[in-house]
C-alpha cells in the first residue's frame, strides 16, 4: 500500500493497518506530535483505530 508521509510516497507493507503502527515504526511518541490524517487532524486516542488506506496522506504538525 502507498501512503503520503508529509507529502513523500512510502510503500507500506500489510502489517501496517493503522495510523499508530506507522508512527510506532518511525518512532512518533504520543506526547511529541500532532497528526493529520488527510487534513484532519486526529487525536492521540484515535491513532490506534485510525485504519489506512491506499493514497493516505499524514502530516506531522
């Protein structure tokens, strides 16, 4: 899957399912960043349930 990480493609492979496992895998803590998930912003307890799809696009603010 291709994902939009502030504004570079990132191939994902399957085990990424969700907006937390990206900011897991690149080290994103929760206290250290704001998220935009296709502009929206999304809060810290959403990251978990947040699903990704092909073309996402997330911003750290």
């Amino acid at each position: 899957m291709t994902v939009y990480i502030n504004e570079q493609p990132e191939i994902l492979s399957s085990d990424y399912k969700t907006l937390y496992d990206v900011l897991n895998q690149l080290g994103i803590k929760d206290s250290a960043v704001s998220v935009s998930l296709n502009d929206l912003m999304v809060p810290r307890d959403q990251w978990k349930l947040r699903e990704l799809s092909e073309f996402d696009r997330i911003d750290f603010v």
